[in-house]
C-alpha cells in the first residue's frame, strides 16, 4: 500500500500544474498521471489478494507501457 499512497502523493503534486504547461503538452501529461494512478490502483489489489502477482495480466505493463 506504500507504493500505492506514493504514487497517489505524486499525481496529486503533479496535477495542480497541469493548467500551467502549454497547451500542447497538457494532454500527454494528463495521460501520464492517469496512468500513474492506473498503476496505484493494481498495487491496492495486489495488496488486498485480488491478483497473486503483478505481472501483464494485472494490468501493470498497461499502465508503464505509455508512460
């Protein structure tokens, strides 16, 4: 759960500055941190039991596979 506390800690840092970049980056960034909290939200299942492992079938390698 620590890891996914972190990551929430670091969209959450992130996300305020998201209006001040420009325009044309806005949209990859915001996909960045949708994918950082993707990520937070497999390690809270593996945490809780609902997946044995972290591998390509909980959904790990799809939340890091763009970022």
């Amino acid at each position: 759960m620590r890891s996914a506390r972190m990551l929430d800690e670091m969209v959450d840092a992130q996300v305020a500055t998201v209006p001040l970049l420009p325009e044309d980056v806005r949209p990859r960034a915001v996909e960045q941190l949708a994918q950082l909290v993707l990520l937070a939200q497999v390690y809270r299942r593996f945490a809780a039991g609902w997946i044995a492992q972290l591998d390509d079938r909980s959904g790990v390698r799809r939340a890091t596979h763009r970022a």
